[in-house]
C-alpha cells in the first residue's frame, strides 16, 4: 500500500496577485491523483491520508524557541518575513504547521509501509532560528529528527533533489550526527550561501537528462553504501525540469520520471524505507506543475504494481 499524505489547507493561503510561490499547485496535484490513480484509490493500493498539525513544542525540538514564538504569535520583524516572503497571517502558521506534520507522519507511514508521498513538503530554506525563500520550518529536519525515536531507525539521510540548495537542512541537521544531508542543485542558483551538507552536488548550469542520472544515481548509491541509512527522506522537487522559471537546469518530465522510479525501486530492493516530499517547482500558470509532480506517483504506482505483480513484500 502506497499512503499519500495531504490537506486542504495547503492550498488555503490568500496570497498578493501575481506571488511567485504555486499556491494553488497542492489542490491541483490532489485532484490529479483522484483522477487518474481512481483505480489504485479503489484497490486500497494508494491510500490517501490527512495530515495533522505538529504542535509548537514538537517544532522547538529542532527550531529555536524564541524564533519559533516570534514567528507563530506574529511578531517576528518585519525584515525577517520578508525573508522569508509570504505575508504573516494566522493561516500561514495553520498551514505550516500541518504541512510539516504532514512529512513528519510521510516518514512515519514510510518506515510502516516501505514508502509514502507527501504532496506538500520540502521546506529546506528554513533554519533553526531564521527562514527564507517560502520557508517558515524545517519540516525534512523535523521528519528525520522524530523517526530517529523509531526503534528500527538509527540512521536518516535526506536526499534533497529540489534544483535550489538545502541551506536550512544543513544548518539544522550538522547538530545531528545521524541525519546525513545530501543535496543536489544549481550551484548558480539561490541560496546565493551555501553551507556544508554532508554531501553536496553542485551542479552546472544546462544539465540536461542524461547527466543528471548518471550523477543522481552514482551519489545516491554511493551515499547509501557509505551510510548505510535505515530511512531515505526524499524531496523530488521538479524545479530541476527545464521550463521551471526559477531553475536553470535542462531535465525533462522524463528525466523526473526516470530519478524518481530509480530513487524508489533502489531503496525499496534494499528494504529502506523512503519518505517522499514533492518539494519545489515554479511557474506562472500553476497547472503547469501537476505533469511534472505526478510523475513521483506514477513512478510510485509503478514500482508498486511491479511489486504485487511479482510478489515481492514492500
Ligand atoms: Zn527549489
């Protein structure tokens, strides 16, 4: 079974005309997966799930607590949220907070299931005591730091292939001696600093499909051996697809495809259980972005269907 984490509230954000982040992009992916995966939805072989909030003290165990009170009373500067870019409104921190206890439960039901997908998720830019570029907290640091209180996971590594840096993971998880950071970008891209993951792939401006995989999947598998995790948290952001408007990367809904279906059936003949976020993807008409987001479902629904098909236990 494949659960698929979600709330309405991911898309409930009253946003300036002409705001650049894709708000209406999670109602939209949603009704893409009720549309096309009705048979998988009626087989019980994809579950859909309602995500439920973290309180403020789960998120003060990653995040400084008087960023935290500042942020969610409203009183943070004004200066600090313009960095980090939404106007504050108490629906802000609703959806915050349920989108990051939405991954928090992804990498929860992954360790029961084998895999799970999150369709919100992915807010790397946050730190621990400041956020930026759309991110309040740090919901990838938060899921690795509450699986570790799993009896079957001593090991987390988060595998960030959205096209940006994952500044805010690093920072947060460098106090975590067993979450190991991986992070695929742009090197020429925003965050303009980028502090040490554990493992950084910067990547040139223009790769295109090809040598995007064979890099993605000789570090991944490297990493994996090296590290020897117990859970992959994974965000398969697509502003890595050549007609995002704040990536600079060539990969094609193809080569989505092809890095998620690789990344899943990797860790899955592996028994490592991978927790999925749909992380970043940019552009103006928001309905552009559910093609290359449902390709993490279908690679998903793949993996899934060649595994019942073979008899293979998740
Ligand atoms: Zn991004």
């Amino acid at each position: 079974m494949l659960p698929i984490i979600y709330h309405s509230i991911y898309s409930e954000l009253p946003l300036p005309p002409q705001h650049r982040y894709p708000i209406s992009k999670y109602k939209r992916l949603h009704q893409a997966v009720n549309e096309q995966m009705n048979q998988e939805l009626e087989s019980g072989c994809i579950q859909l799930i309602e995500s439920t909030a973290l309180t403020v003290d789960e998120v003060k165990k990653v995040h400084c607590s008087d960023y935290i009170d500042l942020l969610t009373s409203g009183q943070l500067a004004e200066a600090k949220m313009r960095r980090i870019g939404f106007p504050w409104s108490e629906q802000l921190i609703r959806r915050t907070l349920t989108s990051a206890g939405g991954t928090v439960a992804t990498a929860e039901l992954a360790i029961e299931h084998g895999f799970a997908i999150h369709l919100s998720g992915g807010y790397h830019h946050a730190h621990f005591d400041f956020g930026s570029g759309f991110c309040l907290i740090n919901d990838l640091a938060l899921a690795a730091f509450k699986a570790l209180e799993h009896p079957d996971v001593d090991k987390v590594l988060i595998i960030d292939s959205d096209v940006h840096h994952g500044d805010g993971t690093a920072t947060l998880c460098q106090n975590m001696p067993d979450v190991v950071t991986l992070s695929f970008h742009c090197g020429k891209n925003f965050p303009a600093r980028k502090p040490d993951s554990d493992i950084d792939i910067d990547l040139n401006r223009e790769v295109g499909d090809q040598e995007f995989l064979t890099t993605f999947k000789s570090v991944v598998e490297t990493a994996i051996n090296l590290h020897q995790p117990d859970l992959v948290i994974y965000d398969a952001g697509v502003d890595i697809h050549i007609d995002d408007e704040l990536g600079y990367l060539n990969v094609s809904t193809d080569g989505i495809y092809q890095r998620d279906y690789w990344l899943l059936n990797h860790c899955l003949n592996r028994h490592l259980p991978v927790g999925c976020v749909v992380g970043g993807g940019y552009r103006t008409d928001h309905q552009d972005l559910v093609e290359p987001h449902m390709q993490l479902i279908r690679a998903a629904a793949k993996v899934l269907s060649e595994r019942c098909t073979q008899n293979i236990a998740l």
